[in-house]
C-alpha cells in the first residue's frame, strides 16, 4: 500500500511502480466513485477493449429475432 498526499490544488500524483503495475498513461480517464467512506478510481474504458469480456455469448443477431416471435 503506498500513500499520496492530496496538493493544494486537489491533486495527487500516481506512484511509478502503481502506473507501471497498471499501465497508466498521461491522458487516460478514470471514473471516481464514491464507496461508504473511500474513493475509488477505476480506468475509462472504451466498449471495444471489451470484445471477449464474456466467452460463450451467442452474439447471432438471429437469436434475438426468435426470442421475440
């Protein structure tokens, strides 16, 4: 666990071994939320990164079609 300290600007820097271990880039987007009592930062990710996220979907657009008959 490491520690970082909020600026006098509201800023805080990633430790290097963190954007390493994480892959942070300068311009990457991070959606905050807020947990109970914490703040969680979780990447932006584009819907296209996400192709493969769920092996074994049936992604036929027919199968929808017959659903619905």
């Amino acid at each position: 666990m490491q520690t970082v300290t909020v600026s006098s600007k509201y800023q805080i820097a990633i430790p290097k071994q963190m954007r390493e271990k994480h892959n942070v880039k300068p311009g990457v987007k991070f959606i905050l939320m807020s947990i109970g009592d914490r703040i969680e930062m979780i990447p932006e990710r584009k819907i296209e990164d996400l192709r493969g996220a769920l092996p074994g979907i049936d992604t036929d657009p027919n199968r929808e079609k017959v659903d619905r008959i």
